[in-house]
C-alpha cells in the first residue's frame, strides 16, 4: 500500500488479517485503505476519503470489529511519512 500513511494498523481474527493505511488526501481530508489476505484471496481497496484522521480511524475500527469478530486495530503511527 504505502501510499505516505501517517497511521498504520493491524487487526486478525482466526482466518483474515486486515491491514489499515491512513494518509492525507487534499489539505484537510484523510483517505483510508484496507488491505485483507486470508482464506486464500488478498485484496486492496479504499474505503473512502474522510474530513478527519478520527473519523478515518473511527471507520476503520467499525470495519476490524463487523468483518472480524469484534478486533480490535493495533496502530503505530509513521512518523516518516512512508
């Protein structure tokens, strides 16, 4: 993915494993990608571009916790831009 995110996450249940990238998009917008594996497909999409980088992670977590089980993201925030 690696599209500059300034917030990177995981979350896993028993059979998929979710990846989250947030990065800026325009001035004051955050675009939110999902990469997934598991159950012998991977897939990268986005999931839409948002006003704030809490209501990116907001979206994220409602993501992690319906599709996987009630997960729970494990952030680490990238502080060199890449």
């Amino acid at each position: 993915m690696d599209r500059a995110a300034i917030l990177k996450g995981t979350a896993r249940d028993q059979k998929e494993t979710f990846d989250f990238e947030i990065s800026p998009s325009g001035e004051s917008s955050f675009a939110l990608f999902i990469s997934f594996h598991g159950n012998c497909c991977r897939n990268v999409t986005g999931a839409g571009v948002w006003p704030s980088l809490e209501k990116a992670k907001q979206i994220a977590e409602q993501t992690a916790n319906e599709l996987l089980h009630g997960a729970v993201i494990t952030w680490i925030e990238n502080k060199e831009g890449t």
